[in-house]
C-alpha cells in the first residue's frame, strides 16, 4: 500500500474512533428528559404540577438506548483493529452499516422528541406504540409521581394517561451529530471502494439528500 493511502486510511479510522467515542460520551451524558403534568381541583382553586426526569443511554437499558451504546462500542472496536492490523474492505463496510443503523435510529428517535410546556403530547394509540423508546421512563415516572403525597387526594389526576412530553438533551444533540457525521463519512469511503471519489461523493450526497428529505416530510406529516 502506497504512504498516501495509508495516511488517508489512519485519518478514516480516527475518524471513526473519535466519532464512535462522542456518541458513547453522548450516552453518558443526560441523553433525554422527559415529562408529564397533573392537576387538582378545577377552577380558580385548581393546581398544577409539572413532573420531569432526565435519563442517560448508558444506564438506560432499552433496546433503543442500547443500540447507540453498543453502536458506538462497535465503532471503537472496528477502528482500534484497523489501526492495529489494517485496513481493509470488510471492516470498512462493517463501520459503514453501524453508522447508518445508528442514524435510521437517530431519526426513529426524533420522531418521539415531542415537548410542550405546560401540557403534555396525547398519544392517539397506546403510549407503548405512540413512543417506545421513552414510554418505559414515563412509566417509572408515573409510578413515582403515584407514590408523592398530592397524589393521595382524591381529585389528583394525570393529564393524560397516554401523554408524556420527551425533549433531546446536550447528550441527544451530540449523539445525533456524530452519527450524521459519521454515516457520511463511512458511507463515503464504502463507495470509495468501487467507485473513483467524485462518483463516492455524489453518491453520499444523493443518498443524504433522499434521508433529510424523508426526515422533512415526517416533520410535515406530525404538523399535519
């Protein structure tokens, strides 16, 4: 292999490595809040109470927040042994699939990333359905909020048993960036690997184009 291309592989795997660090420091940090309302009373006398949690990936054991842990652990790991033993198609191709499963899963997740204060998002399906991801931390929140002493008087009442309200945190956004980051920069050099790089960059580009545009036409089917 010529100095070149070796220089320009080392640089491709720090890349990685430095990426797949940030979104398992992402995970670490507060990843998400989320929250839900109640009220007592109606009226002039009634009151309020806003109810709000933060959980972090790394300690959240959920299908979702596990893939971006582990996402991220894998990324390390294929950039450690290409620096270590090389280079080459397979782990290329390996580091490209986790960065695009890690930005589909980006995009699922934002698409549950809604908040309103006060109030909360009614779900019009099951809470389970409507945001699985965050539905399990509404859940134990709920279970808490059950537990306080306002809940002990008899006109205590959620404001909606399918609601919540869910908000990206400083950990979100870092998590989210990487992954957009790194899927293109992987997915640019898995082209490299049939395609000359003007062709590789038209085609990250035509690809990134494609999934910006579906994210915008989700965003205008939930204003719908």
């Amino acid at each position: 292999m010529m100095p070149g291309a070796q220089r320009e592989d080392r640089r491709f795997w720090l890349a990685c490595l430095v990426g797949g660090a940030l979104v398992l420091a992402g995970c670490a940090l507060p990843t998400i809040e989320i929250g839900t309302d109640a009220i007592i009373g109606a009226g002039d006398t009634q009151r309020g109470f806003d109810y709000d949690r933060t959980i972090r990936f790394l300690t959240y054991f959920e299908p979702g927040a596990l893939l971006f842990v582990l996402g991220a652990a894998s990324l390390i790991g294929i950039a450690l042994a290409a620096l270590v033993r090389g280079s080459s198609a397979v782990l290329v191709i390996a580091a490209a699939v986790v960065s695009f499963a890690l930005v589909v899963e980006v995009a699922r997740v934002s698409d549950q990333l809604r908040w309103t204060r006060p109030g909360v998002y009614s779900c019009d399906e099951g809470l389970e359905d409507c945001a699985p991801l965050v539905a399990p931390a509404v859940r134990d929140l709920e279970d808490d909020i059950a537990r306080r002493p306002e809940a002990a008087d008899p006109k205590f009442e959620l404001l909606a048993g399918e609601g919540y309200r869910a908000r990206g945190k400083v950990g979100w956004r870092l998590i989210a960036w990487a992954s957009i980051a790194l899927t293109l920069v992987t997915a640019f050099r898995a082209f490299r690997l049939v395609l000359r790089p003007v062709w590789a960059g038209l085609a990250v580009a035509l690809g990134a184009a494609i999934f910006f545009f579906i994210l915008l036409l989700k965003a205008l089917e939930g204003l719908a």
